[in-house]
C-alpha cells in the first residue's frame, strides 16, 4: 500500500558537446573594461544559467564521465524508543560511509522517503537530517533530494526536511519550486545543472568584447540537467492529518514547459543537453510492465509486485491518471527522442525497462536504508549511474552495488536498450 511506496529515477541519455580545446581560465580573460551588457533578456537569462550562484558548479570529472550514486529509502528515526530502530540508523551510516570513499560519486542523490515520518517527533524530526547528511558533509560530496510519501507525516513535512537539509549541508543543491507549483505538501520540484568544466564565470550577464565568445557560450552552458520531482503522498502534518494527494501535481506540467522554454532560449534546443529526472513514486505507467519482464534483458532483483501505493496516483483507484499532465509535459519537453532513455524504484525492484509508448527508459532504486520493509535477503545498496560525454551514443552505465561490493543488474541504457 501507499505506506511502501518506491522510489524511482527517471533518465533520458544525453547529447553532448564534445570536448573541446583546454580553454583558459576566465579570470585571466576577463578586463573589466572590456566588459558589455549581452543582448539578452538578462535577469531571466541569469536566473536561469545559474540557479546556484554561491555553490560550486556540478561537473563532469576530468575523463569526462559523469557518476551518480543513489541513495534511496533511508527511513531514517524508525522506532527509536526500541533498540533496532537506532541500530538500522548505525546501519544506514556505516553504509553510506563504505560507499562513498568506494565509489567516489561525482553527484548523490537521495531518493525520498529520507524518514520514516510516522515515528517522528514534531520538536525534533528535523534533526535527523543532520544525521543523513553528515556522511555527505564530511565526504563533501553535492547531492541533492527528492522526498517521499514517508516525509508528508503527522509531525514532518517535504518542506521542513528540505529547509533542514539547506541549512545544515553547505554542498544542498534541493530547492524548492515558485509558490504556486507542486499542490500541497509537495514543494520538491527543481532541477540542477551540470557542466562539463568547472572553469567559466557562473554569471552570463557580461562577455569579453573579443573572440572569446564562443567559448564564453560553450563555458557556461550545461550539458545535462538533472530533474527533481515531488511525487507528494503521506499524510498533512498536524493533529487532523489526511492524505495528501500520490503523484506529481498538474502544476508542474505547466513549469516544466516554461523552465523548458527558458533553458531553450538560454542554451539552444533540448537534445543539446541530456536529462534524467528523479522522482521517489513511479509514474502509473511503469505498473502494467512487470507482467512483461525479461529477466535476462532487463536483470535485477523483482520482488515486489507493483500495485497500490506502489506507482502514482494508485493508493485511491478514483485518482489513476492523475499524473498524467506531469507525465505528458515532462516527455514532451524531453530532450531528442532518439536517445530518450529513462529510469526509476520499490525497495524489492531493481530492474530498468523501455516505456513503448514514450519510448523512455526505467529504472528502479535500490534500498539504501536499513529503515523501511524489507527483506534481508534483497541486501542493501544503491544504483549507479555514470554518462560518458564523449559518446552519446554508448548511453548511461548503471548498476547496482551492494554495500559489500557486489555488483548486480548492470546495464548499457542506449538506444539500443531491449
Ligand atoms: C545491522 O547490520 C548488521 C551487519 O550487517 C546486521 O547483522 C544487523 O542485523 C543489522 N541490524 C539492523 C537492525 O538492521
Ligand atoms: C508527534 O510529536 C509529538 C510531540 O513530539 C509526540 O507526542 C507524538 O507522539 C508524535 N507522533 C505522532 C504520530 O503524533
Ligand atoms: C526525538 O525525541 C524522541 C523522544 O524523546 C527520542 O526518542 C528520539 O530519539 C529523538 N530523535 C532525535 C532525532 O533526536
Ligand atoms: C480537527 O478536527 C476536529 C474534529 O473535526 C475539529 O474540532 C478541530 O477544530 C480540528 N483542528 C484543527 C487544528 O483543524
Ligand atoms: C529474453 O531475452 C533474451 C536476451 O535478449 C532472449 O534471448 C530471450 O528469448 C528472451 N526471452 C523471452 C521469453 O522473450
Ligand atoms: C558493467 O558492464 C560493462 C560492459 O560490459 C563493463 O565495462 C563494466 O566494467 C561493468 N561495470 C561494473 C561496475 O562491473
């Protein structure tokens, strides 16, 4: 049921600039005489190209790969008047800190349900955040979250974790969307851009009055952006909590259009860049796939049957399709439908599988945390993901790593993928 929803990435293979000559380093370029106003709707532009002007930008390592790890289903603050509630807690430390060093991510992402929000305490929910994030902040890794149906409870909500998780994890890229966008207790919605180098000014507002202006534009503009949706479900917080609504909100249809119109004007058409988007419920129309697996083709643990709860807009069947607008707006403003690839999770699934209809790939997660219903047997871990921007073509490698190191269901997710 809704309890034990999943978790889920959704991820479309990039197109990427290719590599260019070693570009100097901008400070040493720019004269501050020599500066002129771009003819450029600036603000939007600026808003735009840097959502983060005061953290590092997120870049691809120096052999041009790209490696994310994912953390998902923690379930942090389970039953911590028992003994086994904190020990899952250890647990859950002891595998972030044997994963991080091992795997060296470029980027983590923590894929919902960070709490179990049920056992929560109003005066001190929050402070279990601190205790999720401290690996990443000792390892200063970037990561950012998305949360889940665990984290809308009686006495936490998206938005408290998210304003938590800003103020105590200074390498937080999690926003947070316009007043207006995501429904109720569903803020999540935001997106993280990468680049191929870390050189190049943050702030298109001014260029150099000479020839380097085509390595100014290549400098500063992303080459893969990262998507974050806010799939909501849980209960509102407060003494009369109820459910709140299980998908992504209509809203975020029509944000995702115009973000997409802005970044179109800002960096040129979409398959100039890649997308993978990550949302902790699957979209509904994952469910009818499984019947059809192949267990050779699409590897990976598949143990649990989805069902209600378990994809978007399900807990209830009056609501089924109510992700669509979400769903419909994010394929559609996807970027070349080539190498749409995607991607997703529920903490017994570990296989990725091509969405005929959208022609998008899927992958679920993989249970990071101790937290959470489970089976020992499944083991725990995380996916990988890693794009290579030399060749789009060879797509995204992903797999999952057990926390001892086993590694399982590893795939190329191309244009060729099943
Ligand atoms: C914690 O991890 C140890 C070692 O894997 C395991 O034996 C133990 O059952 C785990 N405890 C809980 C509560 O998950
Ligand atoms: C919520 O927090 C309050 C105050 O800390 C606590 O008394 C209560 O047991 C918690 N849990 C629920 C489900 O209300
Ligand atoms: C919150 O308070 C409860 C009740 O005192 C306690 O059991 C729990 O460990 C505390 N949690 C945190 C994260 O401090
Ligand atoms: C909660 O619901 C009860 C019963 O419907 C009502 O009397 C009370 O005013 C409500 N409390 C809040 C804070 O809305
Ligand atoms: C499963 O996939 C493998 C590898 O592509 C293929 O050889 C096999 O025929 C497939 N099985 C079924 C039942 O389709
Ligand atoms: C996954 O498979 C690819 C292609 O066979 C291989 O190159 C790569 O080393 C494998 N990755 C891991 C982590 O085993």
């Amino acid at each position: 049921m809704g309890l034990f929803a999943s978790c889920c990435i959704l991820a479309w293979v990039f197109k990427c600039i290719a590599y260019g000559a070693t570009i100097p380093s901008r400070t040493t370029l720019i004269n501050p005489e020599n500066l002129i106003p771009l003819h450029l709707a600036t603000e939007t532009l600026a808003t735009i190209s840097d959502p983060y002007p005061d953290k590092p930008r997120i870049t691809f390592s120096p052999d041009g790969t790209f490696k994310i790890t994912v953390f998902s289903d923690m379930h942090w603050g389970e039953n911590p008047w028992d003994a086994w509630g904190p020990e899952q807690d250890a647990n859950s430390t002891r595998l972030m800190e044997t994963v991080l060093p091992s795997e060296k991510p470029d980027f983590v992402v923590l894929n919902g349900d960070l709490i179990t929000g049920e056992n929560a305490f109003k005066d001190n929910a929050t402070l279990l955040i601190d205790r999720i994030v401290a690996p990443l902040n000792a390892a200063q890794i970037p990561f950012s979250s998305t949360q889940g149906n665990h984290d809308n409870q009686k006495n936490i909500t998206h938005l408290q974790e998210i304003i938590r998780e800003q103020q105590v994890a200074p390498l937080s890229y999690t926003r947070v969307a316009p007043m207006g966008v995501g429904g109720v207790e569903g803020p999540g919605n935001y997106w993280v851009p990468v680049y191929e180098k870390a050189s190049g000014m943050s702030h298109l507002l001014f260029h150099q009055k000479s020839d380097t202006q085509r390595e100014f534009h290549i400098d500063s503009t992303p080459i893969l952006i990262l998507w974050f949706f806010d799939s909501r479900g849980g209960f509102s917080y407060g003494d009369n909590s109820s459910a709140i609504p299980d998908w992504v909100d209509e809203s975020v249809a029509a944000w995702i259009e115009s973000e997409s119109a802005a970044m179109n004007d800002a960096w040129g058409p979409p398959e100039n860049r890649g997308a993978l988007a990550f949302v902790h419920i699957p979209p509904h129309i994952i469910q009818k796939l499984q019947a059809d697996l192949n267990s050779t083709k699409e590897p990976g643990l598949n143990a649990d049957i989805l069902g209600s709860g378990s994809t978007q807009s399900t807990t209830n069947e009056a609501n089924v399709g109510q992700d669509d607008a979400f769903w419909n707006s994010l394929n559609a403003n996807s970027p070349s439908k080539r190498f749409l690839i995607s991607f997703f999770a529920d903490h017994g699934d570990e296989w990725c599988i091509r969405e005929p209809t959208k022609n998008v790939i899927f992958c679920f997660d993989k249970h990071a945390g101790y937290g959470g219903y489970g089976d020992p047997s499944w083991g725990y871990g995380v996916r990988n993901l890693v794009f290579s921007s030399t060749d789009p073509k060879a797509g995204i490698q992903t797999w999952i790593r057990l926390e001892e190191g086993d590694i399982k269901a590893n795939v190329t997710l191309n244009a060729d993928y099943t």
